[in-house]
C-alpha cells in the first residue's frame, strides 16, 4: 500500500500529464502484478461494487477521531472531500505489517463488503492507526471510489504501453472491458495487457472482448469547409446508448461504450442477433451502433426517457418491455467473419453490413419515414437471402444534392426523435477514441440544445482541487409571469448544473454566492437571486417526481447573462412550452 499511497499523492501533486505518465510507468515496472493489476484497474476507472458505505465511513471517522459530529460535517464541508477530510482529522498511525495494494483488496477490503455495522467501524479503526497520512487517503480514496487525480484511461494506456514496449493502440484494445465491475483484476489479467507480441497471433479480440469505439468531433464551424459532399456518408444521430453486438463462438454478448456488458439487460437483441449466427461466416462478428427505444407504430425512436427506465432497472418486468422496446440500429461492421475490418474503409464496411443485415440502405430508409424530404436513394449493396429483424436494423444513409439541402433536412431532427446528423468520410477507416482535430473523420453535427434562462438559487462547493469553491448550482424558474395571479410569482427550482463557466468566471460566481448567502442546509448554500444563466439541455420529458413537472437530460452552462436581471429569466410556462417541440 506504501508504494500506491506514494504515487496517488505524486499524481495529486501533479499537473503535468507527462509526469504523470512517467509516474505511473514506474510504479508499474516496480510493482508486484498483482498490486499493478489493481492500480491499473484503478486508475483507469474501475469501481468495486460499495465496499463500505460513506454513512459507515463517517461514524467510524468520528469515533477514531474523537470529535464531535457537527465539527466532523463541518470539516468535510469546508473540505469537499470524505476521503481527504478523515485523513486530515485522524490522529498519526503507527506503522503496521507491510501488505501490498493487492493484500488489502482481496484480504481486508473485499471481504468487509456486507459485514455489520460494528465489525466494518472497528475494521477501518485499526487499519487507520496501521498507516500515516499518505496510506490514510489512498486507503480512504479506494473505498470511497473517488480517486480524481486527473489521470485519464488514455493517460494510464500510455503508461501500459512505455512499460510494455507495445503501441498504445493495441493496449488501448487489450484494455476494452478490464474495468467491469463483474470480474476484479488479477496477475494474470495485468500480464495479459503488457505481454509481447507473438509473430504469426493475430491481434483481433477474442472470446467476448469489444473493440476501442471511435469517436466523433462536435462540428462547430461551416459544414462546407468539409469539401464535396459526396465523400461524406451522412446518418442521423441517434439519442440512445453506444453499444458493439460482438457474435463469436455460438455466443453474444452487448457491451456499452462504457465498457459495462448490458446483455441481460436487452434480450430481444440478444435473441434476434442470435438468428445471425446460422452459418460459420458469420461467427465472428462485430457490429457498432445504438440501442434505442422504439416506436413500432410510428417506426421511430422513442424518446430517451424511455430507454432510461429501462437501463435504470435492475430487474426487466414484461410492462417495462412492452412500453420500451428496445432495437439495436447498426452503423458499422468491425469484425466479420473472424477478421479484423476497422483498415479497411468505411464504404467497404458499410456494403458488407448490408450484406450481413439482409437490408440495402434503400430499406433502411423506410425506419425514418420514406415521405421524408430527400429520403435517401443509395445504391442498393449485394444482399442475402437472410431478412433484417425487426430489432437488428441498418441505420439509414441520407442522400442530399448539396450541404444547404442537408441543412434543410437536418431541421426536422427533433420531430424525427434524433439529435442531428452523423457525417464520416467514406475512406475513413474505424479509429480508436477521439482523433485530432487535423484530419477529423467523423463529426457529429448536432442540432442547437433546448435553452432558458433560469435564476441561480442554491450552491455547493465543488470537489478536489475546486473544493473551495462553490461549483454546482442549482437553477430555477419563475411559477409565472408578473400581474398573471393573486399571489405574487415564486423561483421554483428545475435543474442542476456545474458546468459551463470559465475558472474566471467560477471565481465571480463563487464572489456573489459568499455575499449573498440566506441559509446553510449541510454543504448546501440558498443564496439571494441576482444571477441568470442560459441553460442548455440535450432533451425534455415529463416528469411527475419533480416540482416543475419536467425532466431535462444534461443541463449545463451556455452562458452567464450579464445583460439580464432576475425578474427577465424565463417562466415554468416557457419549460413547458418547449415540451411541444420535444419528441
């Protein structure tokens, strides 16, 4: 733990990513696999399932410490952060028997998960008088799951990769699914990831293993300064879930693009992408696209509230089924047949999908409406004999004479239940991650959010090196407008968001908050109304679980407006109006 506890605080103290990087390439040479197998797991993202809850952690804190609870809640609210503040108000351990990173996850902290109450208080006790302040934190980091030392997956991709002398586009792809939460990281995983290459072994997945997805950039600027149209294949953006329907060995499985395996979850995909594999050419099969919920009568997406009640169960009733049927839409091949496609380029993969799918892009067409302006045309590809599921379906390829009737088109996105319009070049090969903006492949050219303008009426201090200042906000909104009722109009809360806003501006924002505070509710802060803000949101649903009546999915910051007063923000007339523009 010493030596883990060394490098947490080393990356915490850092804001250099090459640091960082080199940091952890050394701890990784020096460490036991098994220790390193954790810290990858780790640093990379990995969170066990709850080992101990916070209310647990806090009680123990507190009868370690000594200290009375209100100090206690105090200090973690002017702290920010549970781990850094138990560390911080313990008295100096003493050093205990030496045990490895490893040690502690499968000997002491694993099998605390479900013990009583008074065997995890006494547990967490002893172990904080066994290390100093450093083992402290990274011990109290790794329960909490919290480690935000501004490592990124990529960073510890890098570091894998200096250590194993191997591209990081290949550890980047050994690394797909090493942090789910289903099976915890062992010597024999860690090694897996760094062992060289053998001459002759391909390098494509095996077993169940997704690919890296590729990613896209958001187009900001002039769509015609891509260049001529026709390079560009154009689809619609979906609003649902990233996911890869991998088919190998008479199996399937339907990973997330959170590397989270979701396959329980929808088994109509399961059970159509298993009609698939009726022959030996397609065992071996890898496809990329959506998870939607879907509108059978209408033949369009549902919208993604819909979806979400259902990845938010952790038990599928028939009723949940029945409302939100669930389709998997296709957009790219990666593997057929066994064999690694993601060099070729996209027009190949695209003809190939057809044929896999049973469907050209012309049938593909009939999922967005073929009274559609400028419904797509495409060639037809050579197809099969094997028919399209009605849950296994080809996204569509739009087909337009020219970017301003693209344009045209891309203005119905909402009433059609998508985000806009996905456009990739057709020599494009199937990258890993999120390429430079040099040369860009893929963009997503995304239609502008939902936005209002709403008053700023509570704050919290944010976390690690922003916690000092008050960083979540939450907004709300006029009940109505002035002179339309008896009573006079009330703020009534809607939404949170916490980002958006330049340091510069977080710093005047926390300014006024600490001027202008009515009351404290724990690290909750109600302050005087004087600040609007446009808030942006990617959808709007209705909602009887909250005050306003609506839900709004990702709110953040557009801008501050400076230039209004608290009595011009919007009314909840206005969030209600949107509703009529919403899918």
């Amino acid at each position: 733990m010493k030596a883990f506890a060394r490098l947490y605080a080393d990356l915490d103290a850092s804001g250099s990513t090459s640091h960082k990087v080199d940091s952890m390439a050394r701890y990784l040479r020096d460490a036991p696999p098994a220790d390193a197998a954790w810290a990858t797991y780790f640093l990379a993202g990995g969170k066990p399932r709850q080992i101990v809850p916070a209310r647990l952690l806090r009680e123990a804190a507190r009868e370690a410490s000594g200290l009375p609870e209100w100090l206690v809640d105090e200090s973690y609210s002017s702290v920010g952060d549970l781990a850094e503040t138990i560390a911080h108000l313990l008295p100096e351990g003493q050093a205990g028997a030496p045990m490895g990173l490893s040690q502690w996850m499968d000997e002491r902290l694993l099998p605390l998960r479900g013990a009583p109450d008074e065997v995890g208080i006494e547990a967490l006790k002893t172990w904080w008088s066994q290390l100093d302040w450093q083992g402290r934190f990274a011990l109290n980091k790794l329960i909490t799951g919290g480690l935000r030392v501004g490592v990124s997956k990529q960073l510890v991709v890098r570091a894998l990769a200096e250590v194993a002398g191997l591209e990081a586009t290949l550890i980047a792809q050994r690394m797909i699914g090493y942090t789910d939460t289903r099976r915890m990281p062992d010597a024999q995983r860690y090694l897996a990831l760094i062992a060289p290459l053998v001459e002759g072994v391909s390098t494509s997945q095996t077993g169940g293993q997704p690919y890296p997805f590729f990613l896209a950039h958001p187009l900001q600027g002039d769509v015609a300064s891509l260049g001529a149209l026709h390079d560009w294949q154009v689809e619609w953006k979906w609003d649902g879930i990233r996911a890869q329907l991998v088919l190998r060995g008479q199996q399937v499985w339907l990973w997330s693009r959170g590397e989270e395996l979701i396959t329980e979850r929808f088994p109509e995909i399961e059970r159509d992408a298993r009609k698939l594999l009726d022959g030996p050419a397609l065992d071996g099969l890898v496809l990329d696209g959506e998870i939607l919920a879907w509108d059978v009568a209408r033949s369009r997406p549902l919208p993604f509230a819909a979806l979400q009640r259902r990845i938010t169960r952790k038990t599928l009733t028939a009723a949940i089924a029945r409302d939100a049927p669930a389709v998997f839409v296709a957009y790219d091949l990666i593997e057929s047949a066994g064999q690694d496609w993601r060099d070729r380029p996209l027009a190949q993969r695209r003809a190939q999908l057809e044929r896999v799918l049973g469907q050209t892009a012309d049938e593909g067409a009939a999922m967005c409406g073929s009274d559609a302006p400028n419904a797509p045309n495409a060639p037809k590809a050579a197809t099969s004999d094997r028919t399209m599921t009605a849950v296994l379906r080809l996204s569509p390829e739009l087909i337009a004479s020219d970017w301003p009737q693209l344009a045209a088109l891309r203005e119905s996105s909402r009433e059609r239940g998508v985000e806009g319009f996905m456009l990739k070049r057709r020599a494009s090969a199937y990258g890993m991650g999120r390429t430079r903006s040099e040369g860009v492949d893929w963009w997503k050219w995304k239609v502008e959010p939902y936005s209002i303008d709403a008053v700023l009426v509570y704050a919290q201090r944010g976390h690690g090196r922003r916690a000092s200042l008050y960083t979540d906000y939450t907004f709300a909104l006029w009940s109505r407008g002035a002179g339309e009722g008896p009573e006079p109009p009330a703020l009534l809360p809607f939404a949170k968001a916490y980002s958006g806003l330049t340091d510069d501006e977080i710093a005047q924002v926390d300014a006024v908050i600490r001027r202008t505070v009515i009351e404290k509710f724990g690290p909750v802060r109600s302050v005087t109304p004087t600040l609007v803000f446009e808030l942006g949101f990617e959808g709007i649903s209705h909602s009887p679980r909250h005050k306003s009546g609506v839900a709004v999915r990702f709110p953040r910051i557009l801008r501050w407006r400076t230039d209004k007063t608290v009595d011009q923000a919007n009314t909840l007339a206005d969030l209600h109006a949107l509703l009529g523009s919403a899918p």
